[in-house]
C-alpha cells in the first residue's frame, strides 16, 4: 500500500493501542488506591467496593468505545482507492519505523499493525523477494560470493551508510568482488524470533541466487550478531545446505554476554515496580523483547522463556558456542584511549563492555574464543564508529582477504 497510507493505518492503530493501554494504566492505579486506601481516607468499606463496581464498569465501557472506534478507523482506511498498492519509503520514514519497530515491534508484529517491518533484503529502499526472479532483477550482476548484512537495534539498512561515505557492503564489493545484501527486520522481536527466520531466509537466498553460491559471509553490528549466532545455531539444528557455504561470520561491538545499560534498565524497573502506586504508570516495562533480550545476549527461545519466570537478575542462558568451521572475527569499540584506560573498561563504547563484544567472560563454557588476529578493538571511539570508521572498514578487508 502507499507509505501515507500504511503510516496513516499504523499510526492509527498505535495511537487507539496506546490510549487503551494508558487506560488500563489508569484503572491499575485506581485499583491500588482502592485496595491500599491512604492514611487520610475515612471512606466506609462498602461505600469503597460500591465505588470499585462502578468505576471497573466506567473502564469497560471506555475499553470498549476505544476498540470499536479503532475496528472502525482501520476498516475505513483499508477501503481507500490504492490501498494494496505498493511504494518505496523515503530514507526519513526508513529510520523512523526502524527506530518504532525496536522500541514496539514486538507489539506491533502481535497486533498485526502494518508498521512492522518484516524481515526481508531490500535494494533501493524495496523489499527483494527471495526467488530466482526477483534475485535476479535485484543483483543482476551476482557474484558467487555473498556478504549478507544485518544491522541492530532501531537501525536499518540505511545506518550502514553514514556521513556520505561508502558502507562497508559497498568497500567489500569493490575490494574483493562480493555482492552486498542488506537485510531489513523489526530489530523488536526476539532475537531467536529473529534466528530462526534468518536461517530459513539464508536458505531461500542460496538457492534461488542467479549464480551458484560458492560462499556466504555474514556482517552483524551490534543485536545484528547476535541474531546471526541464533540462526547459525538454528540453522545447524535444523541441518541447513547454506551452512556449507558459510565462510566466515563479522561482529561489530555485538553484545555477546549482553549490555549493562539494559540490566540497569530492568534494576531500574524493577526497584520502581516495588512502589504500589508507582508500577501501574511503569511503561518502561514495556520494551520490547527485543531490547530485553539485550540483558544477557539472549539467543535462543529458551534464555528468554527461562528469564521471563523470575525476577531476570540471573544469567540463564544455554551456552551457545561458535559455528565450527567458519572464520569468526570481532570488532569492538571502547571509548577510552588504550587499553589500561579504566573510562573504557567502564563505558566500552557507551552501549557495549569491550570485554562483552569480544566474547570474555568468567564462566569457561561461556567464553568465545577466537584466534588473536581475528579481534580488534579500536579505541577512542563509540558504537556507532563501527559502523562507519575508515579505520573499521580497513581492518574488515583486510579479514576478509584472509
């Protein structure tokens, strides 16, 4: 459909979903005065449940009004002329959904609102489908020799490009004759979510590209590694041929053990969720999955389903180990000036320890361990510089004339 028009539905829905959400909000704190009256509250007990009736039939009746209108809303705009067309976004709207779906996307994708993004490659700000003639059209000058790149959390396939200088993808295709692939997804969802459904579309890519696949590289930045750690571990489990052509795997300050800002996230939430009259208006517990799943590095459904009994303040993951047989390399950023600099052993490169992007850790069985040569971190700088760094850009070259 249009982008107005699908920005218009979504907003819609978004706006309706947030209104019964704030609703919901509402009655939980009118709930809790009631249940805990305050000290000054001299109401008789009968007169207090008599109210609680009432003012419970007060929000149904608002629920109520607010789903209909929202059916109503979204049927009407779906009968527009030129509904199930389909056109490119701008580069402003790319960003803006890409930052939307890593917030929300979650609850986008479970409410069916059209501004979830599905996970597809994309030329030229469209979507690519993953047969031999859409390929086709796509890359007509296909190599053998595959880089798949999959960006992070509330970015896009645009955030490879920054400042007007040539992305990695584009430096790769030029020094070594591989054809980039720039993969688009709700960077909300799981990252298993996420896994799954990049081994089953690594799959679909090999097969159908217009010439036969003689190797497949994968480049994640940031949540983008730990989604193609998922889907190789998937991949594996499910024995899929696009594992035989995978040559080596490129992490750019991917969170392997997690963020410290997301723990401190849910420490947060969780010490204002202990307020009784505090955790109704709480919406920060209401990030996305995906976000959450940033605490520890989750990656496969089970770390999540494990972290979702308790109170999340353990690491329950499965250890997970490298893919064998595949060149493994690690790019971390750390915003002090060496190495002994105790700003960047504290900060990391303000999203990400160095130590959880070069895949360190105290527990042996959690430890990734790759061949010296193959981990870098680049000082002075932030996550973000990953992404676009001449200096980044030399050294993944130079990795993958290797």
């Amino acid at each position: 459909m249009p982008a107005a028009l699908r920005n218009l539905r979504g907003g819609a829905q978004l706006a309706f979903s947030a209104a019964a959400g704030l609703t919901t909000a509402v009655e939980q704190m009118h709930e809790t005065i009631a249940r805990r009256p305050l000290p000054w509250n001299s109401r008789p007990d009968h007169l207090s449940r008599a109210h609680g009736i009432v003012a419970s039939g007060v929000y149904a009746v608002i629920q109520g009004v607010l789903g209909a209108t929202a059916k109503g809303v979204d049927l009407s705009l779906r009968t527009l002329p030129g509904a199930t067309a389909a056109e490119p976004d701008t580069p402003r709207a790319i960003r803006y959904l890409a930052a939307l779906n890593g917030v929300c996307g979650d609850h986008l994708e479970a409410t069916g609102n059209p501004l979830a993004i599905g996970m597809e490659p994309v030329q030229c700000g469209l979507p690519v489908a993953a047969t031999p003639q859409g390929l086709a059209a796509a890359y007509p000058d296909a190599s053998p020799h595959i880089a798949v790149l999959v960006h992070g959390l509330c970015l896009s396939e645009l955030g490879w490009c920054r400042d007007e200088q040539p992305d990695i993808g584009s430096r790769l295709q030029d020094s070594h004759g591989l054809t980039p692939v720039y993969l688009r997804y709700n960077s909300g969802r799981h990252i298993s979510s996420n896994g799954q459904q990049l081994a089953g579309l690594l799959e679909e890519l090999c097969s159908a590209w217009p010439v036969p696949v003689e190797s497949l590289s994968l480049i994640g930045h940031s949540m983008g590694g730990l989604v193609i750690r998922s889907a190789c571990w998937y991949g594996n489990q499910a024995g899929r041929a696009w594992l035989h052509k995978m040559r080596r795997a490129v992490y750019l300050g991917t969170p392997h053990h997690g963020s410290p800002v997301e723990r401190a996230g849910h420490l947060f939430d969780l010490a204002m969720r202990s307020i009784q009259y505090v955790e109704p208006l709480m919406f920060g517990s209401r990030r996305s999955a995906g976000i959450k799943d940033l605490r520890y590095g989750n990656l496969l459904d089970e770390d999540w389903q494990q972290q979702d009994s308790g109170l999340g303040l353990v690491d329950r993951r499965l250890a997970v180990p490298l893919l064998s047989g595949v060149d493994h390399y690690f790019a971390a950023a750390s915003v002090g000036r060496h190495e002994r600099d105790p700003v960047g052993h504290l900060l990391g490169d303000w999203l990400v320890r160095s130590g959880s992007a070069v895949g360190a850790h105290a527990d042996a069985a959690r430890r990734l361990t790759i061949r010296p040569e193959n981990c870098r971190i680049f000082h002075e700088k932030g996550h973000l510089h990953l992404l676009s760094d001449a200096e980044v850009h030399a050294q993944i070259i130079e990795w993958f004339g290797g």
